[in-house]
C-alpha cells in the first residue's frame, strides 16, 4: 500500500524557532560587540538550538504515514460565486484501511467550484495513520458535476436501451403468433370455400376467434 512521506513543521514550532533565532543572532551580535566569547558561545548554542527544533520537527513530520482512505461528507460550506478556487469548511466522516472511522473538520483552501462537495458525497483522501486530523482530499480523482451528469444521462440511455431490447424480444414471438394463427385461418377459410359450404363465416369465426353464444328464442 503506497505511503505519502512529506517534511513538515507546525506553525508553533515555526514560530518558537524563528524566536530563539532572532535572539540567538541578537545575543551572537551583543557578544561579539562586547567581546565577550561566553555572550557569543550563548548565541550560537541558541542558534543550533533552533536549527535542531526545525530538523527534529520535520524528520518526525516526514515519518509519518499515509494511507488511502474514502471520506464521507455530512457538512459543507456554500460555494463562492464568481471564481473556480475557493475555501470550503467540511465534515467528514474519514475511513480506511486500519482505522477506526472517525468525524473530522477540515479545512480545504484550494476546492475547485466545479468540484464543490454535495451532502452525503464520498471523496478519495489520503490519512495519516497515527492521526485522522491529517487528511488530503484528491480533487484530481474526483469528478465535476457536469462529468456526473453526463454519466447519469449515459447510464439512463444504457438501461432505456435494455428495456427497449426486452419489450421488443417479449413482443416478436406475440408477432409470429398472430401471422401463424392469420396463415392457418386463410388455409382453413379457403378450403371451406373451395368445398361450397355455405358456414364459411363460422368456420372462420371458430379458428380466428371464440364463439359467441346465439340467443335463445322467447317463449311465445
């Protein structure tokens, strides 16, 4: 199962890391001005702190292991108008393989308009597996919704196409029937002709149809 390895830092520890260099470069410039070499050892030890907070933060960032997952939409905020890019608020529901589901907020700066996430949707993500909070959703796997509607419109021809197929199937032997039943009602027909009975129209009417019964007489 492929694995996203990525390098990040989080923003606090950008922040703290950022401080203790402006004060390890403000200490280093101090000792350097007094020439005192305790004060300069001081800011250099502050400067390789601050490097060893960066690097440890973003190998331990990068350790971290992505799986595929499916994320199943519950809220959404409303598309902007106007622009094809815009910021979107979700939750979602996010499931994959060895982890337990769970309801996450996240969100999502870059969210094409023409893929904006309907209610009850599910979308393609890569998660992290020590942390359901990370998560990815892969807009370039995800359809727009004129796509979907020609898929609908696609599988509505599809199955008219199947029904269309089986009424014409279930009605041709219905056809040969009639044009059988209509061949042996003329042999008949014109036998009895040919022989000059004179019920001809009975006999036709006994083959073609059944017989509808005569009306008994009143009593006088």
């Amino acid at each position: 199962m492929p694995n996203d390895r990525r390098w990040s830092v989080s923003y606090a520890r950008r922040f703290v890391a950022s401080g203790i260099v402006a004060t390890a470069i403000f200490v280093g410039c101090a000792g350097a001005g007094l020439a005192n070499w305790a004060v300069g050892a001081l800011g250099i030890a502050l400067l390789v702190l601050a490097i060893s907070l960066v690097v440890v933060s973003a190998v331990r960032g990068g350790a971290r292991s992505f799986v595929r997952g499916t994320a199943h939409v519950i809220a959404a905020t409303e598309p902007p108008a106007n622009i094809s890019i815009g910021r979107c608020e979700l939750q979602i529901v996010v499931e994959a393989p060895g982890l337990a589901p769970a309801k996450v907020k996240i969100r999502d700066t870059r969210v094409p308009v023409a893929k904006w996430p309907d209610l009850g949707v599910t979308l393609p993500i890569r998660v992290a597996v020590d942390d359901p909070r990370h998560v990815r959703i892969l807009w370039d796997e995800v359809r727009t919704h004129s796509e979907e509607r020609a898929e609908e419109e696609r599988f509505k021809e599809h199955i008219q196409r199947i029904v269309d197929e089986e009424l014409d199937g279930a009605g041709e032997p219905a056809l040969v029937g009639e044009v059988v039943v209509g061949e042996a009602v003329g042999e008949v027909v014109g036998a009895v002709v040919d022989a000059g009975v004179e019920d001809a129209v009975v006999v036709e009417e006994v083959v073609a149809a059944p017989r509808v019964p005569r009306p008994r007489p009143r009593p006088s």
